[in-house]
C-alpha cells in the first residue's frame, strides 16, 4: 500500500466557534453556519476577508446543489478553494484532512470548514425520517422498510452475540455522556440522566431505546485552519495536526466486509504512524457517537482496550472526566448536539479546546494530545484525527 504524504505540524486550527444549539427556530441552517463562521473568526481574530478556502458538507434542510457555493455567497467570500463533501458524519474530519492537503499544495492560505443545519426545527418528523431512509440500498434493503436506527442495532446485537456486550453497558455511554454535556454551557441536553431511564426509554429498534439515540438539533459549528507558520501570529493558541487518516469500506450494510470489525482501525492507524504517536499518548478521546455502541467499538478499533472490553471501559467509569481516558467531554451527539454533519464537528472543536485549556469543570488535566474519530454511514466512512497543543 502507497504510503501517505504526512501533514504532521503542516497546519494547525486557530479559530472555533459553534451557533445557538437546540432548538432555534428563528435561525436557518445558512444562518447557523453563519453564527459558527463568525465566532471562529472572532475566536482567531481574524476577517472573513482573510478565508481563501471554504469547505462543508451536506444539509437536509436546505438541499442546495452546490452548498459550497451557497455557503460563500452568504458570506460574501469569493475563494480560490471551495467544495462540498459528502461522506456522511465522517464529512468534517475528512474536511480537516482535505484542509491540510490543499494548504500544504498551496491552493489555499486560510480555510473555513463549517457544518450545520436547522434539522430540529427546519423539518417535519416525516420529513426527516424520509431522507434518512436514503442510506438504504434502494433494491435490497429499503423495500424491507430499514431504518438507520434499525442497521445500527443490528451492529449492536452483533456485538453482543460475539463479545458479550451488555445492554446495561451500553446505557452507561449515555449516562456518562450526558454528565459531560452538563458541563457544557452551550450543549442541548441539561438534565441528568440515568441507568434506569436509558434501559427503560421508548424502544427505537432492539436493543436500542430513545437515549441510545443521538439528538436531533439545530445547530452549527465551524473551524479556521491555516498554516503552522501563520499560526503562531494570530490571537488564539494554535493546535496542530499531527496525524490523519481515512478509510472507506461500504456505504450499504449489507456490503460491509463484517458486523462485528470496521474501518476504524486502518484510519487510525494511518493516523497513529503519521503522528508517530500510540493510543498510550493520548489525554482525551472525542469519538462519534450517533448510538451507544458506536463509541464502544471505536474505542477497542483504536486500540484503547481489547475488542469486547469497550462496553466496560465505560461502565467501570474509565470514559469519564478525571478517568483513565476521557470521552466525548462535551457530551457528544447523544447529550450535546446533532445536526446533520455538525455532530462530529463538534468533536474537533472539543479538542481544540480541552487542548488549550481552561475549560473548568470539564477540563482534562493535563491534556496535550486528542484524538477525534468520525463516521459516516452505517460504520461505512472513517477518519481519525491526532491534534496537539505542542508540535511533536
């Protein structure tokens, strides 16, 4: 296999900045990828007059055709740079990668990559449920009536078949999470939550109840990466890429090489060589989290446990704040917010920002290096990110 270049310390983000999250029916999906833009531009301190590239992703709410495009006209930009992705939730980290290609080739000084959309309030129930049934093959699968909810527990029975996983081990993913979230002053979800009410919610699709679920939020969220050498001129504290990798296995679940063992592991490898760094050096861990298993397969895929030992990493307490490696401080897409592919957006801003600090509360001591991992699909597409507030 070809070798990929390494963009270890090439670039570094230098701006974050999230919308209003919720509910916010006076916003549209354009406006909150506006109000995310803005705050990481303020964050950075910087000018939309200094963006030369711009990269997002997809929006159910607002189905322009050349989103992108739409994107810069509503911010008056007018790149050099500028394309829309679509690989489901693993879009923004794939975005930051493609960010630090086009920096380091020169096609682009600074980039803005930004996700969001209204999803909460910009669409019926119906509506919603309607176009996610489009990740179903159209031939095989969705003539069965398949659900995204429906392929994600298949996944998750599959794991408990092979490795024991429990289903009080699963719930403790939200429980833990949602403590996370309520550290958050910015995250959707400000109630506690508990072991019994996770086991005993409304059933979505079995094993899965109603709190093994992401949220359905409006929100937005944005990032501003540049150079390392211009990094160290700007306002906020630099984190810089250490390592990155993608890798792409299916879209359809009936074409996925296993249920039980994913792409997770070859773009986290990817990630760890070009870091030069292992799962022993990493503080904190924000990992996709669009239902309870998610994370526990992603967690043994990167190597932090053994394979059928992630259901109790989080129940033993492990994943918490002040644990042996804490997950999804911020509350992830079960406690914080999802909207479209801003929930894994959120991921990368949390590391930015338990890597420069400060975060009360909710603050990993001590934290230097953060991995990111997101998903897109039914565990089809995977990118892993290594940031770190120091060069390497």
């Amino acid at each position: 296999m070809m070798k990929q270049a390494s963009l270890k310390n090439k670039v570094a983000i230098v701006g974050v900045g999230e919308s209003d999250i919720g509910r916010v029916p006076h916003m549209t999906g354009l406006g909150l990828n506006a109000q995310a833009a803005k705050r990481a531009l303020d964050d950075a301190g910087m000018n939309v007059s200094d963006i030369d590239g711009v990269l997002t992703a997809y929006s159910f709410t607002e189905p322009y055709f050349m989103l992108g495009s739409v994107i810069c006209e509503y911010l008056g930009l007018k790149p050099r740079y500028n394309a829309s992705m679509v690989v489901g939730g693993a879009s923004p980290a794939a975005m930051l990668k493609h960010a630090a290609e086009a920096i380091v080739a020169g096609q682009a000084e600074t980039i803005l990559v930004c996700a969001g959309e209204n999803r909460a309030t910009g669409v019926t129930r119906d509506a919603a449920v309607a176009a996610l049934a489009v990740v179903g093959h159209p031939y095989f699968e969705q003539p069965y009536g398949t659900s995204i909810p429906g392929f994600y527990a298949m996944i998750a029975n599959r794991h408990m078949h092979v490795y024991g996983t429990t289903r009080e081990q699963m719930a403790q993913v939200a429980v833990q999470t949602r403590k996370h979230a309520l550290l958050h002053p910015n995250a959707h979800m400000k109630t506690a939550l508990t072991q019994e009410q996770v086991l005993n919610a409304k059933p979505i699709a079995d094993p899965l109840g109603m709190f093994d679920c992401c949220l359905i939020s409006d929100a937005g969220g944005a990032f501003i990466v540049t150079s390392a050498e211009r990094a160290r001129d700007l306002k906020s504290s630099p984190v810089y890429l250490q390592g990155i990798g993608e890798y792409h296995t299916h879209e359809h679940l009936l074409c996925a090489p296993s249920l039980s063992e994913f792409g997770v592991t070859e773009s986290g490898r990817i990630a760890y060589e070009m870091a030069g760094l292992g799962p022993k050096d990493i503080d904190v861990a924000e990992l996709y989290d669009c239902f309870t298993i998610v994370p526990i397969i992603e967690l043994e895929e990167l190597g932090f446990c053994e394979r059928g030992e992630g259901g109790a990493f989080f129940a033993e307490g492990h994943a918490a704040i002040g644990g042996t490696l804490p997950v999804n401080t911020h509350g992830g897409m079960l406690s914080h917010a999802h909207a479209g592919a801003a929930g894994g957006l959120f991921g990368i801003l949390e590391a930015v920002r338990q890597l420069r600090g400060g975060l009360g509360e909710r603050q990993v001591q001590g934290a230097e290096v953060a991995i990111v991992h997101n998903e897109g699909g039914v565990l089809s597409s995977h990118c892993t990110a290594i940031l770190s507030s120091m060069k390497g």
